[in-house]
C-alpha cells in the first residue's frame, strides 16, 4: 500500500479566497506552482445583496450569494469542492491604533536578539485586552528600536537590552465579524482565518519594491474605501472609509429620479470624475420613473454629481487619513488606486491631482502566472486574489514549521566526565545498599541487613 501512494501524482494543495464585498461576493481557488508563481483553477461571482458599506445585514441573502459564487466556481474547477477559506473583512468598525510594547533583556549586551523574542511579543499583544464588544483581527509590527537610541524593521541578530516595538493593532466589532464567520458556516464552509482586505489587496497589487520605498494602497470597493500605508516592506498605516462607489449610484439614481440599475450603467459608460473633461453637448435620455416625465440631461451634469461625492467624500478624506497617519512624506512610491471604484473614467487624474502624488491604476498581477484569465486581471478582483495569495503564503508558512518541528534536534556528544567526579560518585554510592542509594534511612537499614547477615556467617563458621 505504501508503495502505491508514492507513485501517486501528488495533488497540489488548493487555497480558497472569498471576498464578501457590498456589491459582489467573490471566489477563486488556486495553487501555488512548481515555481512559485500562483494559478488559478476556478473563480466565481455573484451579486452581494445582503452587505451594506461592508457589513452584513441579511445573512440568508449573504449566505445565498457565496453558495452561488462557490459553486461557479467549482464548475470551473473541474468539480473540486470547496471547503476552506480565506475571507476578508472591512466596514466603519475597522479600527486602528498604535500600540507600545516594552521587553528588558537580562545580559542583552552579550546575546543576540532572537526570533523567539520577537515572536512573543507578537503573541503578547494577541492577548491584551480590548474595548468590550471588540476583538483583534490582525497585529502589525510597524518598527522597533534597540536601547533607545536604534530604530529597525529586523531586530534580529542585534544586540541590546531593550526592545520598544511598535505595533499597529487591527480591531474590529466582534458582533459583525461573528456575522461573516456565521454565513461561513450556513454555507458549509469553514474560515481558516479573517484577514483585513486592505491588507490582501496589497498583495496582488503592489510590488516590494513599492512596499519598501512607500506607497498608499486606496482600495474603492461598493460600500468602502479602504485605505493601506506601506513602508519599509510592511503595512504601517490602515483606514477604512464608510464611502465606496455604490454611494455614487444611489446620488446618480436620486438626483436624475431613475433606477440604481440605469444610474450604474450611466456612470460606468458615460460618466466622468472631473467635470471639465464631460461633454457639454452629448445628451442621454432618461424614462419615465413613476410621475416623473421622460427628459435629457448631458455628461456636464452626470459629471457634477459624480465629481462632488468623489472629491469630498472620498479623495478628501483619504489625503487628511494620510496626512494624519505621519507617512505623507514617506511615499516615495506615489499612491496606487485599485477596486471596482479605480476603473471610474479619470478618477487617476483627480486622485494625483487632490495628493499631489503620482498615481497609477493597480491590478491583480504580482505573484501570479501569466496567462490567468483576462476576467481576473482587473481592480474589482484585487481583494479576493489577495487574500488566495495570503492562504498560500500562509500554509506555504505553516508547512515550514511542520518541517522544522518533524527534524529530529541534532544531539551533541555529552562531555566525558571528569574522573575526580566520578570518582567522588562511587564513594558516595558505596555508603549504602545498591538497591537504596544515596537515602541514609535505607542506607542504615541495609547496614543492619548485612550486620546480621554476617552474624549469621560467623555462627556457621
């Protein structure tokens, strides 16, 4: 038997990432190949409708979406069925705060800092206490510095007495992630881990390279618009707006009185951030919604809705989050633009115009193989390719460790002892009985054993 499982082909190890957005629940499965680069094997979409500004309100609409999602993309999959997942989590209770924590090393100046250290001071903070109502979703360590006077992202291999990490603490309210986790399991699936979407839509979008120099990541979902500061190779900075592009639909819907429906398809085809690049003259035909009679209004019009809720309630506010976060002199990288909000027709202008920063669009392409389908390679996908890439990372992780725990720790000789002891050893045995040494209440009891006996020896002699 065990010979025929090692001529088996061995199945590689698939990795599920789900994205519950406001506006469509995501699915991809995939795996890592031979040469590191990740594939696709099967994604699925659905439309969200039960999620509001990244919170779940109905959980029977939301289950029903990721079953729908699930199962296109198992059909892709050739049939494989999924069971675990990486999800992501967003919404207006994401909080971030900066957190301290302090460890003395004794003999600091004479051993080197460790892995291990380091590792338990992130696993201390896993276990500090939070508001009531809330929980930790993730620790970031943003810097640490030696003796007070050495600031460094890799303390290990330094010497010193002190270490002052600084954190980034990820809070969430336990009730609404206990409501993602809860459409987890109506829908037969179990969460491996919740993961901070900002996060993992770095992954797929930005290089290191970015990471390293300093880069925002503004991600501009449905329902919100989350944003992610790298620097030095890790997120430092997060935010979650309330605002996404869904909010621009219901003005476009309220203002001209038509449908969401044909208030999205405005402004996907015809609709503009900056108001100067509208044409005046191009005029769009609206029905009758209810008592309202049919009319026309021009681009020039759809544009001036579009640019007042972009402009104040989306841009602004994350040049302030940046501004305040004291890493706006630090992105060395510009800023990269990615969600279904990023493909808004000139809304790259008006970021790098509004951040004075340069600004690219970023879509889903670091760490993948090349030839994954055209459909994934867009900035709506980007949160749930990312978290796939962090389940692959993340067991990629957890394999290492397996390994490393198996190997069997390699045995030095034991020192020969030294003979004065050894010596000294016997001496101290000698005292007593074999069967009790080193006791005086046996020793003293075999001596009145070997007493009599000898006794005995002398009479029969």
């Amino acid at each position: 038997m065990k010979a025929e499982e090692d001529t088996m082909p061995q199945t590689p190890d698939m990795v599920v990432g789900l994205d519950i957005g406001t506006t469509k629940i995501a699915t991809i499965i995939g795996y890592k190949t031979a040469d590191g680069k990740i594939d696709i094997i099967g994604h699925g979409k659905a439309e969200s409708t039960g999620v509001q500004h990244g919170l779940v309100y109905n959980i029977n609409k939301t289950v029903d979406g990721i079953n729908i999602s699930k199962q296109n993309a198992e059909n892709r999959a050739d049939g494989f069925q999924v069971r675990n997942v990486y999800v992501g989590v967003a919404g207006r209770h994401i909080k971030s705060i900066e957190y301290k924590h302090v460890i003395t090393r004794l003999n600091g100046k004479n051993f080197v800092i460790n892995q291990d250290e380091i590792d338990q001071m992130l696993a201390d903070l896993n276990n500090i206490s939070v508001p009531a109502g809330e929980q930790i979703i993730t620790v970031i360590p943003q810097r640490f510095v030696i003796d007070h006077n050495r600031e460094t992202s890799e303390p290990v291999g330094e010497l010193g007495e002190l270490i002052e990490g600084y954190y980034q603490l990820i809070t969430g309210n336990a009730a609404e992630i206990n409501k993602i986790l809860m459409c987890i399991r109506n829908a037969d699936l179990k969460a491996e881990k919740v993961i901070l979407e900002p996060v993992a839509s770095g992954l797929s979008c930005l290089s290191q390279e970015e990471k390293e120099q300093g880069v925002a990541l503004v991600d501009i979902g449905g329902g919100t618009t989350d944003l992610a500061i790298f620097y030095g190779g890790s997120p430092v900075f997060t935010k979650v707006i309330p605002i996404g592009g869904s909010i621009i639909t219901k003005d476009i819907a309220n203002v001209c009185k038509i449908t969401e429906e044909l208030a999205e398809k405005l402004k996907v085809n015809f609709g503009t951030c900056i108001v100067e690049k509208s044409n005046a003259n191009h005029y769009m035909a609206l029905p009758q919604f209810h008592a309202v009679p049919p009319r026309q209004i021009n681009e020039t019009f759809l544009a001036k809705i579009i640019n007042m809720r972009v402009q104040n309630d989306i841009l602004d506010q994350v040049k302030k989050e940046i501004e305040d976060s004291g890493y706006a002199d630090k992105l060395n990288a510009g800023v990269v633009l990615t969600g279904g909000g990023a493909t808004l027709k000139h809304i790259k202008e008006l970021c790098q115009y509004t951040l004075q920063k340069p600004v690219r669009i970023g879509v889903p392409e670091f760490g993948f193989v090349h030839n994954i389908s055209s459909e994934l390679k867009h900035p709506m996908y980007a949160t749930a390719l990312g978290l796939l890439k962090y389940g692959i990372e993340e067991r990629g992780r957890e394999m290492v460790e397996m390994e490393e725990q198996e190997e069997e720790p390699i045995r030095k000789p034991e020192p020969p002892k030294q003979k004065s002891n050894k010596k000294k050893e016997e001496k101290k045995t000698s005292k007593g009985s074999s069967f009790f040494p080193g006791n005086r209440k046996y020793d003293f009891i075999s001596n009145k054993i070997n007493d009599f006996l000898g006794g005995l020896v002398d009479k029969t002699s």
